[in-house]
C-alpha cells in the first residue's frame, strides 16, 4: 500500500456520532482519512475492497471502515466522481448506524 493520495476527498464532513467517537478516543480522524485516500480499506473483506480497487479506475463511491481504539466502527464514505476532472464532491465519516 502506498501513503501516496490515490483520489480526492471533496469536501470534508463528519455525523455528530463519529465526531463523539473521534473524540472519546483522543482522535481528529485525520489519520483515517490518510488511510482511506491512500487505498487502506481498514475492516472491509475482499469483495468490498476490490469494489473499492475498482472504484479509483471507475468513479463509483469508496467505502472504508475502520475500529477506533475502544472498538467503536467508523465508515468513510467518498461520494462518486461527479465529473470528467475526476473530481468528487464529499467524504463522510460516520458511525455504520448513521448511514
């Protein structure tokens, strides 16, 4: 896995629940994010993780997710590429109960 960003985020947001897990594990999410644009899937299985290897040659959505230090799941959700620039309009991060 390269550290190298393998696609853009857009915009950047967060649910009211991650941002309390975040928070309650000494966490701004930022190294997450570094893990979700460098192509880390985090806890996904295979299947997902191809759909997400898929994802950077196509445009359609990115999904990660990852467990926080107490064992809270987070999603990272990258909307898909809404033009020809590849450029994408949003990453979410949230709880999966939140989706």
């Amino acid at each position: 896995m390269s550290e190298r960003t393998q696609f853009s985020l857009g915009q950047l947001v967060a649910t009211p629940g991650a941002l309390d897990a975040l928070a309650r594990n000494g966490s701004t999410g930022l190294e997450y994010l570094q893990k979700h644009a460098s192509g880390h899937w985090g806890d996904l299985g295979d299947e997902d993780k191809s759909a997400n290897d898929a994802a950077l040659r196509t445009g359609a959505r990115i999904m990660s997710a990852y467990r926080l230090g107490d064992g809270t799941r987070i999603w990272i959700i990258t909307d898909a590429e809404i033009d020809e620039q590849h450029n994408r309009q949003a990453t979410t991060i949230l709880l999966p109960d939140e989706y």
